[in-house]
C-alpha cells in the first residue's frame, strides 16, 4: 500500500515540497479517521459528537488548504525550472537596403542591431579553402553586406568576407553569400560566457538583387538569468 501511494505521489507531484505537503495531508486526514483507535493510548478523550465534528469541518478545511498549498509549491517549482532553460529565438526576416532590424532577447533587450547596406557582385571566400596553402581562394558570387552593431564582438565563418568599416568605426560589416546548406562557414556569429551566457548567429537564406532586399535567418541562444 505505502509502495502504490508513493507511486501515486511521484506520477501526479514529481516535485518534493509538494509531496511532502500531500504526504502530510493524508496522514492528519487518516489519523483524524482513526482518531477513535489512536487517541486514548496517548490520553485524547474526545466524545463521539467531538470526533463526528472534527471529521465534518477539520478534513475538508484540511484537505482545501493542502491544496492551495500543493499548487502554490507545484507552480514555484515550475517557473524555477523553466527559470533554468535556455531561452531560444529562431526567426526569417526580410530587410530591404538601408532598413535595419534589432534582435532583442527574452526580456526586450537590444542584442544586436543588423543593417543591409547593399546587393552586389564581390569576390567572395570559396568554401573548403586548403587552409595549408597561403593564399585563400575566391569565386566571383552574389552577396549581401551587412553590418552590425557589435564593434569587434562578431565573427565570420569561412566563406564570409570581412569589409573594412569606416571611422568612427562602430560597427562590424561582413559581405554573405546565400547559404548553401553549410550553416557554420557562411554565417557571422558572436557568443560569451562570462555574464549573460548567449551564442548568436545569423547567415543570409535569400538574396532578391530585383527588389533589393535580403532575407536574413538569425538565431540566439540564451541562458535565462535567476
């Protein structure tokens, strides 16, 4: 019996402050069921009337304050687990020339600022470089110039061409060719760990040289902060 109640209690309360309470609950509840056995061995001499009365209005008082008890422990102990998930923001967007877009994080903090300054022709990076020769080759190849905010925090993948910005320099700026299914050498990216742990990337899904826009895949993840 004991082994079926704790199999009860693990499935429907996997969490501990509320098992205890819903432990301690159906133990006042049995033993104010038993009270007739129980209490003269430890000299409660209580009359019939009294017991009836007690098991009337103390078990269902009893038994609305566990309760209230229990969901207020299950949801805290909720909300303190989800408080330990990463938090994760995966998104497309479009960005005409000249239009910028700001990622913010779970709380609605500015991450990172990305601006499409133009669509051009450029020699770009060729993937899978011998990195043992000196020189890196290049293919002439659609690309998309994007800056972002984050002076000297934001790296390029392989195939990403670094664009030397101008002064006052307070941006990064970085020419992306359209991924061809190879996420890590076309992409920029940025990440910490000391603080507010996050890893940020994003690559460029689409170019439209006709309508003079990009269409950007941008991803972050973020430990929430407790």
């Amino acid at each position: 019996m004991k082994n079926l109640w704790n199999s009860i209690l693990d499935s429907w309360l996997p969490y501990k402050w509320p098992k205890l309470v819903a432990g301690a609950a159906a133990s006042l509840m049995l033993g104010i069921l038993t009270l007739p056995e129980w209490g003269p061995k430890i000299g409660l001499s209580l009359t019939e009337p009294e017991i009836l009365r007690l098991r009337r209005e103390g078990i269902p008082w009893l038994f609305v304050f566990a309760l209230a008890l229990i969901h207020y422990l299950v949801v805290r102990e909720k909300n303190s687990s989800l408080a330990l998930q990463p938090w994760k923001f995966h998104e497309k967007k479009i960005l005409p020339i000249g239009e910028k877009y700001d990622l913010l994080d779970a709380n609605g903090n500015k991450v990172v600022r990305i601006i499409l300054k133009e669509i051009s022709i450029q020699m770009m990076p060729e993937p899978y470089t011998n990195l043992l020769k000196s020189t890196q080759k290049q293919i002439e190849t659609e690309a998309a110039t994007l800056a972002f905010d984050q002076l000297l925090s934001v790296f390029p993948g392989q195939a990403v061409k670094v664009i030397p910005p101008p002064k006052p320099y307070t941006e990064s700026i970085f020419a992306l060719a359209k991924n061809n299914h190879q996420e890590d050498i076309h992409s920029v990216f940025f990440f910490s760990t000391l603080g507010q742990e996050q890893f940020f990337r994003c690559f460029v899904d689409h170019i439209n040289p006709t309508k003079q826009e990009v269409e950007i895949d941008v991803y972050l993840l973020q430990m929430r902060q407790v």
